[in-house]
C-alpha cells in the first residue's frame, strides 16, 4: 500500500510541476506589459498563465481573445509570437528579416516567429518556414 501510495504522489507531483497558474496581465514583467501596450494595443487579453521552462525558470503566455498568443520570458522579452489572425506586427520583427521575407516571398505574411538564444525561427502564410541565426542571416529554409 506504501508503494502504490507513494507512485501516486510522484506522479502528481510530476503532473502539478507543469501546471499554468492564471496571472493578472498586471502581474506579467513590466517590459512584457509594455510591448503588449505598443504592439498591440488593439487586441485584447484573453488571460495570462505563469509557468515554469524545462529549466525552472518562470515563463509568461498570453492569450488574446482573436486567437493570437505571446510567450515572454522572466524578463519579460518575447520568445514567441503565433497569429491566428493578422500578421505578427513589423515592428516586432528584425528589419534584416523583414527585408528578406518582403525580398524573397513577396505577398507573404509572418504568422509565427520563435526567438531562442540561436536565433530566430520564422513561418510564414505560405507554409513555408526559415531559421535565422541571431543576426538576422537565413540559415535553412523548408517549404511545406
């Protein structure tokens, strides 16, 4: 009985360290609360969930009502932007990126951008995605 007992609270303990807690967007890191306000202003929240990354550290999601997610970090820098309508606003993107997908698939939308300490990653409207290093410099593509 000890055994099973003791099963049952490593496996709820496993599942409750990956829960999301709702947060008020207040509660977010300012620098998150102020490019929400600058990039979109428009939108409105839906609800936030704090959590943790695979490395303890707190992560912020932020979900508006049309669908469109935001993940920032605990400094509050965005590490993901996936638009379920619209594009991801220019002025969020790298201008050495913006110029490449306007460049080179003309017509095209950035629907999702990730940013990691290696770069970028970038899907656009077409299906197609590109990776960039952290200057902005295309590094692969694949078109689906």
């Amino acid at each position: 009985m000890k055994k099973v007992l003791f099963v049952v609270a490593c496996a709820l303990a496993v599942v409750g360290a990956g829960a999301q807690e709702k947060v008020a967007f207040n509660k977010m890191p300012k620098a998150a609360q102020e490019f929400v306000q600058k990039n979109f202003s428009n939108d409105k929240v839906q609800n936030v969930e704090k959590g943790h990354n695979a490395d303890k550290t707190e992560k912020y999601t932020l979900f508006f009502t049309n669908g469109n997610m935001i993940a920032f970090d605990n400094q509050g820098n965005w590490t993901e932007i996936d638009m379920q309508t619209g594009a991801v606003p220019t002025s969020t993107v790298p201008a050495n990126i913006t110029s490449y997908v306007s460049k080179n698939y003309s017509g095209a939308k950035i629907m999702q951008i990730m940013k990691n300490q290696n770069g970028y990653m970038v899907k656009l409207s077409s299906g197609t995605s590109l990776n960039f290093d952290k200057d902005g410099k295309l590094l692969k593509k694949e078109k689906k």
